[in-house]
C-alpha cells in the first residue's frame, strides 16, 4: 500500500465545499457534516497552545468537531467501543456475515435512509435468529454494523454481522454450534430476501417512502434478482473482525490516509480492486481519480440522519437483557474466560501519548488559548428545504 499522505476529507471541503454548497441541495444533517468537517483541526474551531514540559517548544492544539462522519474526531470512543466488544466475546466459535442490498434499490434508499437501513438490519438480524432457532433450538449473540459505501465511495448498503455458532437455550445452558459450518447461504439469502421484499412492500403500502415513484419496476427487478449473503469463518479470529468493524462505527465512507492527491481538477485516492487480485489472493491497490464535486457528492450520501445508530446488538446481547445476559455468560462460561484473550490481543491499539517534534518528550503543559478565526471556511446559502445531495 503506498504511504500515508498529509491530505484529508477536511482539506477537500475547504477548497471545494463551497462551490459544492451553492450548487447542490444538501439536508440539514449533510450541510451540518460538510462545515464541521471542513473547520475540524483547525483555527476556525479556536484551540490551545502545548508546552513541552523539557525544552518549552509551543505547538497549537486545535478543536475537534466531534461529527460522527468525521475521519479525524471520534478516536477515544471508537478505542473504547473495541475494548468493550472486545471483553465480551464470548469463548465460543463466531462467524462473520454479510447481508448485501442489490443496488438497483439504491434510488430509494438514498431518499429513505432511516426506513431502508432500518429494515436492512432489522431482517438481517430476524434471518440468522430465526435459522439459530430452526436448526440449534438457541438464542446467539449478534454484533451488526453498517456500511453504506463501496471502495470508490459509491453507494453499497450492506451490513457486517459477527455471530456465535449456536447459542443459549430456554434451560440457560449453551447449545454449540459447528466450528466450519454455520449455514447455508443459499437459505439464508432466500429467507433474507423474503422478509425484506415483505415489510419493504408494506412500508410503502403505507406511505411510509418518499420519493418512489419508480417503486413498483424496481420492486419487481430486485425480486427477481438472487440476493447475496456471506457467511464465513474469520481467517484470524472474532477479535479481528471486531477491529475491523470499530474502523467505521464512528467515521463514515473514507480514511483520510487514502487520499493520494488534491489538485483543483481532480482527487485521487486509494483503492482495493477485489476484481484484481495478485497471485496469493490478496486485492491489489489502485488509485482512482474523480472530481472534487463528485469526490463531496459520493461522501454525503454516506451521511446518515441524525441520531441513526451504525452499530446495534441482536439476540443474546440485545436490549434489557443485555446487562443480565453478559453477567450470566460470565459465570457460564468462567473457567474457559480464564484462557481467554481475546482482548490482549490489541492492547497496541490503545492510546499512544504524543512526543515533541523537537526532543521527543512525552509531557506537556497547557498554554495560551487560540481564539475562533472568521468567518468559516464555508458559508451557506440557504435556499429552502431540499431532499437530497
């Protein structure tokens, strides 16, 4: 992979978001993205000067903005949602799933974000629940994320889910399941795919979508179209699966890292193209070029409305019973949780202090505060309500 580069999503909105604001309709919760964004780390957000507490170098600290889709905020509860996902695992056999939405659904789903997102998890999570119960006569635990994007931004609603290979039964003892076989997808896309196209159909038979005028020919494309479920046994271990899951549980559709270039014409970033591979099976990297107003356009329709949860937990762990059920595996399972370390595994991960760039001390003291500068990089101009990017 090539190196990290010093660009980032902010650096694009602030060159470019501007033009892209008076252009193009935007919701309150994207318009809200592209200006938190584009002033994230910077002197529009004020700040702090740090003291190193060995030679006296001053260097500015500037506020975060906090938005959930920002690539650059939100560190410290994404490492504690992985330590908390973490300590839960339970010593058992897990799988990991995913549940794929045909893209020609994606017309209404970029206009019904909620309601589509909603019932992609809700049957995602219903399917593997109701196949525990069909062939373990058990109750697993389920760990599900979204993601909205594709590896070139486009939007490829599909939802991760790490799952036990069978569960707790009625009596509370634990019912294991295979360690090379949870499933069979061919039954698990059918069953997925009947519960969504039927409370799909009944959302609409009630006015619940906006914008699907088209309803009735893509209803009728995607239910006769397969639909796509994985389901495979992690290569390294649950606990890699949950690290890869907490990457995007607080940050949406693209690291800053992969951003190769920012010139006035173009943005170049970095991809995997799963359609090359090289000789050990692995994707090979390729960068891939699109204007500034598209690069901006394909990131917002990524921008989930506010409120919306990316990740939600089904089954044994799911709602009251949560707190209860993770006590009572505790003792079930507390010999076996002795040897287990599934957590130890990426102490790495944890916060690493900051040093000096001139003596690499690692102590520093507050300094002076760095006032807001105005006006914001982006300035808006309001034009009424509109529905969508």
């Amino acid at each position: 992979m090539k190196q990290r580069t010093e660009h980032s999503v902010g650096e694009v909105f602030r060159r470019f978001g501007q033009a892209y604001e008076a252009t193009h309709g935007l919701q309150k919760e994207q318009r809200k993205t592209l200006q938190d964004i584009a002033m994230c780390r910077t002197a529009y957000l004020g700040g702090h000067k740090e003291i190193c507490c060995k030679c006296g170098n001053e260097r500015p600290v500037y506020n975060s903005c906090g938005n959930t889709n920002c690539p650059m905020c939100q560190g410290i509860r994404r490492r504690r949602w992985l330590k908390d996902r973490l300590d839960e695992l339970l010593p058992v056999s897990y799988f990991h799933s995913i549940f794929t939405l045909p893209h020609d659904l994606n017309p209404i789903a970029r206009f019904n974000q909620r309601e589509i997102y909603n019932l992609l998890f809700r049957t995602a999570a219903d399917t593997l629940l109701y196949l525990s119960q069909k062939y373990h006569d058990a109750t697993p635990a389920i760990i599900a994320t979204l993601h909205t994007w594709g590896q070139d931004l486009c939007l490829h609603p599909h939802v991760h889910i790490l799952v036990t290979s069978g569960g707790m039964k009625k009596d509370g003892t634990w019912k294991a399941g295979r360690n090379d076989y949870l499933f069979d997808v061919f039954e698990a896309s059918e069953e997925f795919k009947k519960r969504f196209l039927r409370k799909l159909k009944n959302l609409n038979k009630h006015k619940k979508l906006v914008n699907a005028q088209g309803f009735p020919e893509i209803y009728k494309i995607i239910e006769e179209k397969p639909w796509v479920v994985n389901i495979q046994k992690p290569f390294s271990g649950a606990e890699v699966v949950v690290e890869y899951l907490s990457r995007y549980v607080y940050r949406s559709a693209i690291a800053n890292g992969r951003i190769t270039a920012v010139e006035n014409s173009f943005i170049s970033f970095d991809i995997k193209d799963y359609k090359d591979l090289d000789e050990k099976g692995i994707p090979r990297h390729k960068d891939i070029r699109m204007k500034p107003q598209e690069f901006i356009r394909r990131f917002m329709q990524h921008v989930l409305p506010k409120g919306f949860r990316r990740s939600r937990f089904y089954g044994l762990f799911a709602g009251a019973q949560r707190t209860t059920s993770k006590e009572y595996c505790k003792i079930l399972f507390a010999e076996l949780l002795k040897e287990f370390t599934g957590s130890e595994r990426f102490k790495e991960d944890a916060w690493q202090p900051k040093v000096c760039d001139c003596c690499g001390y690692s102590d520093f003291k507050r300094g002076q505060d760095i006032q807001n500068e105005r006006p914001p990089p982006i300035l808006f101009h309001y034009q009424g309500r509109r529905l969508h990017a």
